[in-house]
C-alpha cells in the first residue's frame, strides 16, 4: 500500500507501487513529455526506476512520488526528491527534487503545486539543509518554475553531459536553502 506524502487543492502525491510503472509508460512517457530528458524510455526502464525509488523511499525516507489528481484519480505526473547521483555534477549527494506533468494538464500550475508540497517534505520530514534542481538550459519552462519557487542560479554548478544530444547537453542548476524558503512563507 503506498503512503500518501502530502496533499496539495489538486493533488495527492504517494509513493511509487509496483504496478506504476506500466501507468507511467502509458501516460508520462510521450515524445513531448520526454524531450528535454533524453527522450521517451523504455518500459523496462521505467520499471528499474521504479524499483531504485522504492528502495531509495525504504533506506532513505525520500524518493520520487507519484502525483495523482484527485478530481479524477488519474496519474497526472511525478515528483520528488533524490540525491544528485550524475557523475560529471560537481554537487554529487546534494538532494535533488525533480517533477515531470502529463503534457494535456500543462500549464495549470500543477507542477508548481506539487514541488512546492515537495519542497515542504525536502525542508521538513527529510530535514534537507538545501535542495537543487537541475535541468539543460533549453528547458525554459523547468527554470521558469525554479525561479517562481525562489530557487537561485548557481553558474558554479552546471556541467555539460553527453549523455544528451546538444541542445539538451548544458545542464544548469539552481538552489534554495531552507532558510530562503522559509522566508518567502
């Protein structure tokens, strides 16, 4: 049974269950979702990072988490927290949050909602002293949001990953500590 992490007007954000991944391929993993994060993934994919959140969740007490929309109990997107865990980052461990929205509930403010209950999680139960986003420079809208949120640029932290084809190599980052957040309340 998953644990329910918080609720926000529109949403419920829980933990990830086994039977998610396949809801994720269906719903999350489209070309248009997908693009400024490598593409669209393979169920099988999706499945191993289901299972590294599940055991993230069960050691850590954070992972990535499930956001379901109430109105219509439908998968609406994810978000989270993880640990920064790509090697060319010079931040590595630092809890990263992270969130992704079906492409038909794009621009209705639920990945704001949502990353700011996952902000409250990161600062509060998790007890994060900080928290980074990271995402490639081409990704407006994503940085967009981090600076809604407060988040600052940090220039000292972005690295090129080629991993990712090039318009889509120069990852970016942006923080926000605990006390700035609170500050903004």
């Amino acid at each position: 049974m998953a644990d329910i992490i918080a609720e926000t007007d529109r949403l419920i954000l829980r933990t990830i269950e086994e039977s998610d991944a396949a809801e994720q391929y269906r719903l999350l993993n489209k070309q248009a979702v997908m693009a400024r994060l490598g593409g669209p993934k393979e169920l099988h994919e999706i499945e191993a990072k289901h299972a590294k959140a599940m055991q993230w969740y069960a050691t850590r007490g954070f992972s990535f988490l499930m956001l379901i929309e109430k109105e219509t109990g439908e998968l609406v997107g994810h978000a989270g927290i993880k640990l920064v865990d790509n090697p060319l980052a010079p931040n590595q461990g630092d809890h990263e949050i992270g969130w992704l929205i079906r492409e038909d509930r794009w621009r209705l403010g639920l990945a704001e909602e949502a990353v700011r209950a996952v902000i409250d999680w990161a600062f509060g139960r998790v007890d994060a002293p900080h928290v980074v986003a990271l995402t490639s420079e081409a990704n407006v809208p994503s940085w967009k949001l981090m600076e809604k949120l407060g988040m600052v640029r940090r220039e000292d932290l972005d690295f090129d990953d080629p991993d990712y084809p090039p318009e889509d190599r120069r990852t970016i980052q942006y923080s926000l500590t605990k006390e700035q957040w609170g500050s903004q309340k």
